[in-house]
C-alpha cells in the first residue's frame, strides 16, 4: 500500500506541476484517498465463516466473519466451573460464619476467591464473544485478506471498511497560494466519468512542504515548493480510492 500511495504522490505532482506549466493556475491535480477501517481477531485462529464480499454496503454492528471459536468456549467451560465451586465455598463459608463455626478471614478469603472467578469467566466470555465479529462502522467492504479456512495471526486485519466520511480528495498547492485558501473553503471536484457538481470542502492545509529544497532559497526556488491540501467531498459516494481528478479553488476563479 505505501508502494502505491508513493506512486500515486509521485503522478499527481507530475501531473500538478504540468497543468501549472500550461498557464492553469487555478486547476490542481489531485486524487481519491480513503482511510480504512481494519478489522480482525484479538487472537490468532481459522476464519470459519465469512458473511460479507468484497464491495458490500454494511451497517455499523452487523456481522462480517467468524473465528474458530473452540479454545475460547474450553476456556469458557473451565472458568464457569471454576465460578461454580467459588460460589459453594462462599456459601459455606457465609453460613459458617453466621453459626458462628468459620472465622472472618475464611470468609473474606471465600469473598475474594469468588471475585476473582467471577471476573476470569468474564473475561472468557469475553473473549469468545469476540471470535464473531462485527462492523465497527458503516461503510463499504474494500478489501478481504483471509478467506475461510485460512489461519489468521492475533491482531492481523481480516478485511477493510471504507466509511464514507472517510474519502478525501489529495491535492497540492503551491506556495503562493496559501494565503489564498482557508480551512473550510469549498473546491470543485470533476473526473472521467463522473458526476457534475462535486464539491469538496478542505479540511487540511500542510504546514511544511513535501519536499525540503536546500535552507537558503532563491526566489525562484520558493515559487517551486508545494504543499499538501485535502478536502472532504460533500458527496463522496461517486468517488473511487486512487482516481484522479481535477480540483478548481474558487478563491481564484476569475
């Protein structure tokens, strides 16, 4: 994924300081990117079922994949019974300590045991709970990584969201026209294919160049320096991660 984002950084400078060169001043090139949402297990374990395709539209919470689940649900058993017997040995020792038979440290160290019990079936449940796996967001299934059968390491992701909030237009500017653009500025956004009227209103201004020239600058060399700028589409539902496209800054609409 770095290699891409590199490469795609790379073609939309290109393509930024050639529309420049032909006089459009007030046109930058840019593209479509998306900050995915990764979901996977907490612990390692086979996918078993998959209930979602790449490309699906998904609901916060609904379900997405399960992991094998039958260490966890052993665990589980273990502990509840674990639990069990803390609970007799509290009663006996309560019941001792009223007839007056059991001392208070028995009890306590009863009290205590049962607790801690309590809290290890807790966190078994816990655990087994999470070998089904739902959607933190809503959003778009980009990408699966693991299919059924396959073994997936602790903390690996098994597929990609893309929420729509997520999709932002990338774009650079050079130094002089900075001073003309503020957070919150509306920019139209137009692509092959798309639809007409996409707007986009930036939420990012870099404050340091993307590349650093040599300390001391001409003033030929300041007028080379770029900086990143993003804006959130308003409509992003008919944008597409990597496309490029054309962004115009009203501020300088003629």
């Amino acid at each position: 994924m770095r290699g891409v984002s590199r490469g795609i950084f790379a073609v939309a400078l290109g393509l930024m300081l050639a529309a420049c060169g032909n006089g459009q001043q007030n046109t930058y090139q840019g593209w479509i990117e998306g900050v995915f949402v990764f979901v996977g297990p907490d612990e390692a374990g086979r996918v078993e079922k998959m209930q979602v395709r790449e490309g699906d539209a998904v609901k916060a919470d609904a379900a997405l994949f399960s992991i094998d689940a039958e260490l966890q649900q052993a665990d589980l058993r273990v502990a509840e019974a674990a639990l069990a017997n803390s609970q007799n040995a509290f009663e006996r020792a309560q019941q001792l300590l009223k007839s007056g038979s059991g001392s208070q440290k028995a009890f306590d160290d009863a009290q205590a045991s049962l607790r801690e019990a309590d809290a290890r079936a807790k966190a078994a449940r816990t655990r087994l709970t999470r070998r089904e796996l739902s959607s933190p967001v809503t959003g778009a299934v980009q990408q699966i990584y693991y299919r059924p059968g396959e073994m997936v390491p602790a903390g690996k992701a098994v597929l990609s969201i893309l929420p729509p909030g997520n999709v932002k237009v990338r774009f650079f500017v050079q130094q002089a026209v900075l001073p003309k653009i503020v957070l919150g500025d509306t920019v139209d956004v137009s692509c092959d294919g798309c639809a007409a009227g996409i707007t986009a209103r930036i939420s990012f201004i870099a404050s340091s160049a993307e590349f650093t020239p040599p300390v001391i600058f001409s003033e030929e060399e300041r007028g080379k320096l770029v900086f990143l700028v993003e804006a959130l589409p308003e409509k992003p539902e008919g944008l597409r991660v990597g496309q490029p496209v054309s962004i115009m800054l009203r501020a300088e609409k003629k």
